[in-house]
C-alpha cells in the first residue's frame, strides 16, 4: 500500500471513530435528559395520586357524615311525631 492510500485510510479511520464518540456522547446527553424527563413525570404522577386519594378520602368522609345527618334527621322526625301524638291525643 502506498503512503498516500495509508494516510487515505488512516484518516477515514480517524474520522469514522471521532463521528462513533461525537454520537456515543450525543446518546449520553439523549439519555440524561430522558432520564430527568422520567423523573419530572414520576413526581407529578406521584402528586396526581395523592391527590385522587385525597379525593376518595374527602368524599368517603363527606358519604359519612351525610350518612350520620340522614339518620340524626329520621331520628327528629320520629320525635317530632311522638310529639304530634301526644299533643293530639
């Protein structure tokens, strides 16, 4: 091989792995960045779902405490009725 054909195909060999480490650290940098988008994704879900437990905590309680309003109102108007009786009768 001449000298010419030699520094021919030492420089595209030169130039082949300086574009193999330009794309080698661009998928690093790719990779950095997928990664803290993850992790922005992974805080807001985690904040959504306490959140929505929250949110069946809050209506859980509030079906129990109309529950109890329910039934302290059906307990007065049995009252109200003993009363009605007596004054009738």
């Amino acid at each position: 091989m001449s000298d010419d054909a030699q520094s021919t195909l030492g420089e595209r060999l030169l130039e082949g792995v300086r574009n193999l480490w330009r794309t080698v650290n661009n998928q690093g940098r790719v990779l950095d960045h997928h990664g803290q988008e993850i992790e922005e994704l992974r805080s807001r879900m985690n904040s959504l779902e306490r959140d929505l437990h929250s949110l069946k905590t809050s209506r859980g309680i509030h079906r129990a405490r109309n529950q109890r309003l329910e039934a302290a109102l059906q307990e007065a108007e049995g009252k109200l009725d003993e009363v009605r009786q007596r004054l009738d009768g």
